[in-house]
C-alpha cells in the first residue's frame, strides 16, 4: 500500500484539466501506469485512486456478501461515477463534468493526499471543511487516538 503525502493547490482550466503536480507524481508507484480512478468521496469531495491502490481497495469487496442488502448499497454508493482516468501527453487529469458539477469544483482546487488516495476538493470547500473543523481538532484526536495502544511489542 502507497502511502501518499502532501496538500497541493491546482488550477482546473476550461476543459477540466489540471496538472498533476511533480511532488505527488513523484510518490505514485509506477506500477499505477499513470492510471486513476476518480470516484466520489465523503464530506463533497472527490477521491482519485492511483490504479494499482483502486485494485487493492476494489479486491477488499469481493469479500461481501452481495445478497445482504446493506452490502450491495454500500457497493452501488462506492463505485458511483467511478471513471479510469489517465494522464494526458502533459500531465494532466481531466476531471469528469459531472463528477466536478456534483462537488462543485471550479477553477482552484486542492488535492490532499494521503494514506493511498488523493482527495480532490474545489479549494474553496476545503478551506471551510478545515477551518470548520479546526476547533474540534483536539477533540477529535482525542476520540480516535486516545484509545490506541501505543507501546511496542
């Protein structure tokens, strides 16, 4: 599993497009080709899977049981709008209309990489999801962390 890392700020021009920054690039395993699949995530953004990490995510759902209703929803819900992307000559992504209209991205968006997915927010709506959550931050860390063990065996 990738473990990707950084926040970058993109321009999205008329057609969809954005550059896929060098940093991240540089952290993509080549077995991903070059290949993405975007689909749509939580909170109102999307999430941009390097290939090789869409396969290990998507690999994980052939363990459910497809006749348990909640099963096939949480499958339907994931897979919505998921499109393989490549890059372009350039480097660039061209983001799917719909998928960009549904989360409302425009021309600046941010991509938060992390663990083995990129989320692609419009910069605008990343900025208030942040600053929203800010003061519950210590909270927050507290509820998720606090109960880890920490010590090493």
């Amino acid at each position: 599993m990738s473990s990707l890392l950084g926040e970058y700020q993109c321009k999205v021009d008329a057609k969809g497009r954005f550059m896929l920054p060098s940093g991240l690039k540089r952290q993509l395993d080549p077995a991903a080709k070059d290949q993405f699949v975007i689909n749509r995530g939580f909170e109102g953004c999307l999430v941009l899977y390097p290939m090789n990490e869409w396969d290990v995510e998507t690999k994980k759902f052939e363990k459910l049981n497809l006749f348990v209703t909640k099963n096939r929803k949480f499958y339907r819900q994931f897979h919505n709008g998921a499109t393989q992307l490549g890059l372009d000559g350039t480097g660039r992504v061209l983001l799917p209309k719909p998928l960009m209209l549904g989360v409302g991205i425009t021309k600046e968006i941010v991509l938060f990489a992390y663990a083995n997915r990129i989320e692609v927010w419009d910069k605008v709506k990343y900025d208030q999801v942040m600053n929203d959550d800010l003061d519950d931050f210590a909270q927050l860390a507290e509820d998720v962390m606090g109960e880890l063990d920490t010590t090493e065996e």
